[in-house]
C-alpha cells in the first residue's frame, strides 16, 4: 500500500476545501511546486494532484501549476479536475503526468472511460466521490444518479485498473476514514481501490493496510499531513 499527499489546486494555489465545499477553503501555499518538493523529500513515491478550478470548469485550470510541479519532482504524478476528452487526456499526458484521473466523465460519459482505458491502460484512474454511496459529479455538487458500487462495476467491464473512491462527508474533516465502505467497493468490483477522504492520523492507515487485501493499494493524505495529524514519513512506513 502507498501513500499519496494530495495537492489541490486553485488559483494556482494550493489548498484545502472542507467537504468539497469552495466556500470553505483554506489556503496552504502560494507555491505548490515547493509544497511538491517537500513530499517528495519526505519520500512520498506518487503524487495526487487535483485542478479544483478544472473540475468546475469542466477544463483544466491550473496547466501552469502542475507544469512548475513536474519540473520540481521526480516521483509520479496522477492528475485529475475537468479532464473530460481523450484529447484533454492526450494533453495531461504528454506534459509528463503518470496518470490521468477521470471524475466526472466516469458517470456521464462511460464510452469515454472505455476508450481511454482501451488507449491508455494504467495510465486511466477514475475518481468516484460519492456522498452516502451515490456518486457525485461536476465539483461535488450534483448527484451522479447512480450507486459508487454500480458505478465501480461498470467501468471494470471496461478494463479500468484503479478507482479513488471519496467519501464527500469525510473529506477535509480529519474524521476517519471510512474503511468499510472503501474495502467493499474493492471486493465488489474487482479494482484496485485507492482510499480518500477523512484520513486523520496512523490509525487509519493501520485499519486501511489490514484490508489491503480486498484490494486496497493506497491512500490520499491531504488535509492530515498539512495540519500535523499525521506525519508523512510515519504513514509511508506503516503502509509499507
């Protein structure tokens, strides 16, 4: 299992939103290219970045940001927010990035899903954020109107590899993780689960690594590793 910081992006800041909510942001750098460096010192082996304003926008947003970030590390990165065409996907890729991270594509068109993991393989993720098990779209604000495990089932068919699934009510609170419902999307769908949302301190990191074997091979740490709740270092050593 590996541990993936999260850096997301508005305005080419970096920062934090509480439940998804732009409302309630905080704001943790004005350079995210160092905040990349610094993970990348603590040994963090793979990235998570998000274009907040892309996921809005449904285009990416913050292309400059994420260019200074792959200039500064050597580790993968994944990138996701707004990316809604093979051609949007062709252009994360071919800026460097490892993976590109469909969301809300993966509800409103699944023939795109399908195509890109037909094209790219484990270069494809798909987020699914889902807020009491439905899954959400367009920055979190509108029900998908379809189940996260339904969901996760379809795109299997297509070949997809990795799904990061996101409880919405978690996100952002420092709560806990919510490793049950984490471990049975996994087992229900047969993909390769990174976890997301809540994670607070190595305790999750514990419950998440014993269920590693349902399918769970990562988690994102964002709001913990900012605030101290968790030390990175500690968390990429429990997950090992």
């Amino acid at each position: 299992m590996i541990i993936l910081p999260a850096i997301d992006l508005r305005d080419g800041k970096c920062v934090r939103l509480l439940k998804g909510n732009f409302a309630q942001e905080t704001v943790y750098s004005t350079e995210p290219e160092e905040v990349a460096l610094r993970w990348a010192r603590e040994g963090a082996e793979f990235l998570h970045v998000v274009d907040l304003d892309g996921a809005l926008a449904g285009k990416p947003q913050n292309t400059e940001a994420i260019k200074k970030i792959l200039n500064s590390i050597q580790i993968p990165m994944e990138v996701g927010g707004g990316i809604r065409t093979l051609e949007t996907i062709d252009a994360t890729l071919e800026l460097g990035v490892s993976r590109v991270i469909l969301g809300s594509a993966a509800v409103q068109n699944q023939a795109l899903v399908k195509n890109a993991c037909q094209r790219y393989g484990n270069r494809i993720a798909v987020g699914i954020d889902a807020k009491d098990g439905i899954a959400a779209i367009d920055g979190w604000g509108v029900s998908g109107g379809i189940s996260a495990i339904d969901l996760a089932k379809e795109l299997s068919s297509y070949g997809l590899e990795t799904i990061i699934y996101t409880d919405i009510s978690r996100d952002g609170t420092l709560s806990g993780v919510n490793v049950e419902a984490t471990a049975k999307l996994a087992l229900e769908s047969g993909v390769n689960v990174i976890a997301s949302g809540g994670v607070r301190s190595l305790e999750d990191i514990h419950s998440l690594k014993a269920r590693e074997a349902d399918g769970i091979i990562g988690v994102i740490a964002g709001k913990s590793i900012y605030e101290g709740t968790l030390s990175l270092p500690e968390a990429i050593v429990a997950a090992h």
